[in-house]
C-alpha cells in the first residue's frame, strides 16, 4: 500500500512538473526623451548645427546670409527671436555705431518676411523671427535663411574702423 501511495504521489509530481511552461515573458518599457537643439548650418551641412558662427562681410548692402535650424523630436509650439545691439567700432578709442536695419527671415518653402521686432533697452532690439509648432514625427530639423542687413546710412556716416555685433538667438515654447 505505501509502495501505491508513493507511486501516486510521484506520479502527480511527474505530471505537475510537465504542465509548467516552456516560455517566460518579461515587459519593457522606456521612453524618448524630448530633443531641442538650435544654432547655425554651415556649408551646406544639414546633419551638423552650430552653436555659432562668424561672418566678416556683414555691411554687405544686401546683407550677411545665415543658415539658422531648430531640430527637435517634440510637437510644442516655439517661439524664435533675436537680441540684436548695433554695431560697434572696436578698434578705437573714437565712438562709431551702425545700427541693424533689418532682419529677413526665409522658410524652407521660399516664403520671406521682415521680422517684427521690440525695442529693448539702450539701442537694443529683440526681432521675432519665427512662430511655429513642429509636426512632423520623430527627430526633424527646421531651416531658415536670416539675412541681417546694416542701415547703410550708418555704415555711410562711420568712421572708419573694425566693427562687430552678436546677434543672439533664442526659443521660447509654450504648452
């Protein structure tokens, strides 16, 4: 009888074991973490943005031409603008300033517009140079043509000498 009893209990061992899976499954989960990277393109290179850049013909009566980009993988609407100083004589003891007349923007599509802009403090400006949201799925990059023109009464009344500027970009976003 116990020889019975025992056989039964290994027997219902035997046919507990055969009845547990073959396959396990595990859940992963992660997530992509949001991207905004913004600055210039230079020579034709649209995989590569700079944080900045310099162009030494910028009285050009037909402005200085620059490449400005914004890649991102998110879908929040942006707001691009500039912070512009006139130029400055930098060579001298001896004041010389020639102020910006304009900016010009360009989208990808060829559509051109002066951009609006706020004076700031001082001889200051702050251009608006785009309003967008993104919509195109995953990591897209978005490219504009900024052209920043001197007032060439200005560069016509200076006096001579070396003059710079920094024109600084920046993005606001809202939710």
């Amino acid at each position: 009888m116990k020889r019975y009893v025992l056989t039964i209990i290994l027997l219902a061992l035997a046919l507990s074991l055969g009845s547990a899976p073959n396959q396990v499954t595990i859940h992963l989960t992660t997530s992509v973490p949001e991207v905004l990277i913004h600055g210039f393109l230079k020579d034709g290179d649209t995989t590569q943005i700079y944080a900045s850049t310099s162009e030494s013909d910028a009285f050009n009566p037909n402005g200085v031409q620059l490449t400005y980009a914004v890649k991102t993988n998110t879908a929040i609407p942006m707001t691009v603008y500039a912070t512009v100083a006139p130029f400055t004589r930098s060579d001298s003891g001896d004041p010389g300033e020639v102020g910006i007349s304009d900016i010009i923007v360009k989208d990808a599509n060829g559509a051109e517009s002066n951009s609006a802009f706020d004076q700031l403090e001082g001889n200051k400006r702050e251009y608006h140079l785009a309003s967008f949201t993104p919509n195109k799925g995953g990591m897209a990059v978005y490219a504009y043509t900024l052209t920043v023109i001197a007032n060439q009464d200005d560069v016509e009344n200076a006096p001579s000498g070396n003059y710079s500027t920094t024109v600084s970009i920046g993005i606001t976003t809202g939710n």
